[in-house]
C-alpha cells in the first residue's frame, strides 16, 4: 500500500541523523535494510532508506484508504520508539488493540539474578538481591539487525533493532483502516492480502514462561 512517509527512521553509516527512529537521532542502520521484506508470504516494499530521507509514518489516526480488491487481512509493519505500546487500529466500525513493540532491547530473556555490585565485570558481583524474571515477547518478528546508529551515525553493537509485523482481520467491505492515535508507534509498510482462516494451535508452539504466580507450587 502506498504510504505518505513523514519521518526519516533510518541513517547512513557516518553520517548524523537529527530525528532518527526514536526523536533521539538513533535511527535503523539504512544499509541493512532491504527493499522488501517477505513475512509468511506477505511482501512489504520498503521505502528508500538514508539519512534525512522519509521512510516511515508515525502514527497519528491517519485514515489509509485499502486498495481494491477481494482482501480479508491487512499487515501492518511496525515497531514503537518508546518501549511497547498499546495501540488501537480501527476497521470497519471495530478496534483492534494491539501491542506494539519496542525497536531494541530484547525479544526474550531467561531469569537474570540481580546483584548489589554494579560493576560486573570481574567476579564480585556482591550479594544476589533477587531474579528478575523471564519472558518472550509475543509479537511476529518481520526484520532485525544486530545493531543500530546512534545520532553520529556510529554502529552500535548488540544494541539490536527490530520491525515486527501485525495481521489485522478485515470484515467483508472494509474500505480503510485508521492508524493508532500514538505518536511513538512508527509505521514502514502495510500490505493487504487474502488469506484462509487463521489457525490456532492447540498448546504453545515454544516456551511461554509463565510468572511464578501462574505456576502449581510442587510442594504445597
């Protein structure tokens, strides 16, 4: 679908970036991404990534009109620049709330012991405070590289970054689809397509790490 882009989310290497993806000038390295993304058969075409060029939409409630066409599904390609982001599309007359993740940080982590020492380097770490616990975030990972520019236009590594991709049903006749009121949500493609009945499945198809509180003490 054709998107009127307002933000540069990405930057050159070398070259400073004022916005970038986060308001911060940290921005999507613009030579790794690529012209199109393919999720589960779905294709997003990206727009033209450098520094100060527009690629992305940030979300203000926009109305996209939908191409025509027999379509049940649109997929929006999306990350948040502000840590995970509820949001509220809208198709048809119903709204769809979703969570938006952030760009960077983690997907998944195992529980992390927390320590009195700040400096981890060597082996004092001090007293262990407690267990941070666990989690897998939930969202589809569409995109990722293994680092991010700082405003400088600086490689910054391990310090990952993400674009994820969220399916949204279409009711029959469905002419557009209205964007979250959320300027922290940031937009790089949204593609239609016409899909069977999704398929649920029956147990979790990989960990879930549910808190303690949801889990049967083995020894009441």
């Amino acid at each position: 679908m054709a998107l009127h882009y307002d933000l540069a989310a990405a930057s050159n290497d070398g070259t400073r970036s004022v916005g970038g993806f986060d308001g911060l000038g940290n921005a999507l390295p613009a030579e790794m991404l690529p012209e199109q993304i393919t999720f589960n058969d779905v294709k997003f075409r990206l727009a033209a990534a450098n520094t100060g060029s527009p690629n992305a939409v940030v979300a203000r409630g926009q109305a996209i009109q939908l191409p025509e066409g027999q379509y049940n599904r649109v997929y929006v390609l999306a990350a948040s620049a502000d840590g995970d982001q509820k949001a509220t599309f809208k198709v048809g007359g119903n709204a769809l709330d979703v969570n938006v993740e952030n760009w960077g940080g983690f997907v998944g982590q195992w529980d992390d012991r927390q320590w009195t020492s700040k400096d981890t380097s060597n082996d004092d770490y001090g007293q262990m405070t407690g267990i941070k616990p666990g989690y897998i975030k939930r969202a589809d990972l569409a995109w990722y590289c293994s680092h991010h520019h700082n405003a400088a236009g600086e490689n910054v590594p391990y310090r990952y970054s993400y674009l994820f991709a969220y399916p949204i049903d279409l009711p029959a006749g469905t002419k557009s689809i209205t964007l979250p009121n959320n300027d922290k949500i940031r937009i790089l493609a949204i593609s239609v397509a016409h899909e069977n009945a999704a398929v649920n499945p029956a147990q979790p198809l990989y960990d879930v790490l549910p808190s303690t509180a949801t889990v049967a003490d083995p020894n009441p």
